[in-house]
C-alpha cells in the first residue's frame, strides 16, 4: 500500500475525471481518493465528484493498494502516475 497526501493545483472538472480514470485504468491497483471527510473508489469518482468539492489549495490523500503487476510495486507506479496527473490536470 502506498499513501500521499497532496494539496490541489486547482479545480477537478470533468476532463480532468475522465484523465484520472484512463491513468487508473492502465493499473490493477485500488486507488482511493479521501478528501476532508469524504472517501471515494476511483471507478465511481465520475459520478460524484462534484460532490468532493476541490478547488486549489483542498488537501487530498491518495492511497493505492492491491495491484499485482508486479505485487506491491505497481501501487508505487500507479500512485505517482495518478497524482501527477491530477496536478497537472487541475493546475492553472
């Protein structure tokens, strides 16, 4: 399992959703987005996340678990990706 709590380069909009969700897509680790106290699965992030509310400067935490290609160290990778692509998706 691998965790990063990171601040928001700015607002999440729906292009930024469907980024996110190809980046996932491309891993078998479980990514789970937590934002204040709402915690989400990344495959259901395209229907709710309006409802989380990030705008620049939100605090996120990120964690990546089960990915088996190979065990363990693909949650690394998948962690980085997403989280790179979510700051440069949401920056302004």
């Amino acid at each position: 399992m691998y965790i990063e709590e990171f601040t928001a380069a700015g607002p999440l909009t729906e292009g930024a959703v469907e980024e996110l969700l190809s980046v996932a897509g491309r891993y078998t680790s479980a990514i789970t987005l937590t934002v204040a106290e709402r915690t989400v699965q990344l495959p259901v992030l395209g229907v709710c996340w309006t409802e989380l509310g990030i705008r620049a400067g939100t605090s996120i935490i990120v964690e990546a678990d089960r990915g088996y290609r190979p065990t363990d160290l693909e949650d690394g990778v998948a962690l980085r990706a997403f989280v790179t692509t979510f700051q440069r998706e949401t920056g302004s």
